[in-house]
C-alpha cells in the first residue's frame, strides 16, 4: 500500500474509534511496561554520561582524589564501562523489566556470563591472557548470550564459554 493511501485511510478513522483500535492492538500491560523500558534506556544512558568522556564528571573527580591525568582517567573509565552500553539494549530487546521472575533471573544470568565474556573479550584477559582468535570466539560467544535468542542458542554458547573460560583458568597454574 503506497504510504500517502495509508495516510488517508488512517486520517479517516474517527478520533473516539482510533483510541479503541489502539486497545485492542497492545494490552495497558504490554503499553506499561514499554513506557518503562523507554525511560529506564533514557535514564540508564544519562548515568553512562558520569564515566564517558569528554563530559565523565565521576572520572575526573576519581582523577582530582588520586592525582592523576583526568582526561586518561577517563578514558580507562570509559574502557571498563563498556558493558553498561549493552544493559539499555536488555531492557529494549528482552522482556527484562516486564517479565516473569523466571524470564528475568534466565536473561541475567545468560546477560552476566555474557558481559563478563565481552570484558574477557575486549581486554584481551580473563584469568590469563586472551589470544586473537579466542578473542573473537569470546565476542562471538557474548553476542549469542546478551541477543535475545533461543534458550538453546544461549546454554550453548554458555556451554562453550564455560569450557573456554576453565581452559584459560588452568592456563594461570603453569
């Protein structure tokens, strides 16, 4: 359908039945918790502002206690808050705040094993160091437990992280 026909066929519905229409289509619950998703992204964002540079007041205050360059306080701040950008994409893509307690506690555990494989694979260090290629395994591995998938897709990629990330430990001992 051309969008200015759909235009027209929406500029004819009465006011009094489009809010009905709108009713039926998406329940107050489903309404609510939408709503509330927007806000906590919004505001889950602005608190991201404290430790991302050039703004990062919480880093450069932590730079004026410790006496150290503010600007590359910053900058190892933003590095080790990477995962706070993946939490807003939980609450817009996953039933997290409007779910069931089985349905939240499932997405913050496959969000944490998640998060902790992102940081291995980004810092190149787990519990030892992280080589090349198991750092894209591990940024592979992360994107399948944080996206919002099946749960098989996500025991199996925690399946292998564990594996990769009990591997990586024993290398500590040698």
């Amino acid at each position: 359908m051309p969008l200015e026909e759909a235009r027209s066929l929406l500029n004819a519905i009465p006011p009094a039945l489009a809010v009905a229409l709108r009713d039926l289509a998406i329940s107050p619950h489903a309404a609510t918790f939408t709503l509330l998703s927007a806000h906590m992204i919004i505001f889950w964002l602005s608190q991201d502002s404290n430790v991302t540079p050039p703004v990062c007041l919480a880093s450069f205050t932590a730079a004026a206690i410790a006496k150290t360059p503010p600007m590359l306080t910053g900058l190892y701040s933003w590095k080790l808050a990477k995962g706070l950008y993946i939490v807003p994409l939980l609450f817009a893509y996953t039933p997290m705040l409007g779910g069931n307690w089985i349905d939240d506690i499932t997405i913050f555990f496959f969000a944490l094993l998640g998060l902790y494989c992102f940081a291995g694979a980004f810092q190149g260090y787990m519990e030892n160091h992280v080589n090349l290629p198991l750092r894209i395994i591990f940024f592979l591995l992360a994107f399948c437990l944080i996206a919002p998938t099946s749960n098989l897709v996500h025991s199996l990629a925690a399946i292998l992280f564990i594996v990769l990330f009990f591997l990586n430990l024993r290398k500590t001992g040698d």
